[in-house]
C-alpha cells in the first residue's frame, strides 16, 4: 500500500490540510491542526471510495 504525506499548514483563520502530490484535489480544513488532520483524512478517505483514478493508484496508507 502506498504512503501518503499530509502536509498541514497554519494560516490566520485556522488550518489547512492536503496529502503531498494531491494539493487543490483533496483538502480539509479546521480551528485547530488536529481537525484540519482529520477533515483532510476523512475527505481522502471519501474521494479515494468514489475516485477518478484506479483504486490500484490510490494504495498508499495517509500517514
């Protein structure tokens, strides 16, 4: 299974979150980092059941 890196970044209004490679296509967002962690996991998680792609592409874990 393939790995993906989840970046989070702070920002003024709270935290954004998207997996390395995937940014703009998969994002989550939150108050706080572990939320935006969570948002953007769940959101991946969502768009890797109804993907565009193969599921063979989508075979990394989300660290």
């Amino acid at each position: 299974m393939k790995q993906y890196k989840i970046i989070v970044e702070k920002h003024p209004d709270g935290y954004v979150a998207y997996p390395l490679g995937l940014k703009g296509v998969v994002v989550g967002q939150g108050d706080t980092y572990e939320e935006a962690l969570s948002d953007v996991k769940s959101a991946f998680r969502f768009h890797i059941k109804n993907n565009l792609y193969t599921s063979r592409h989508f075979r990394r874990r989300i660290l």
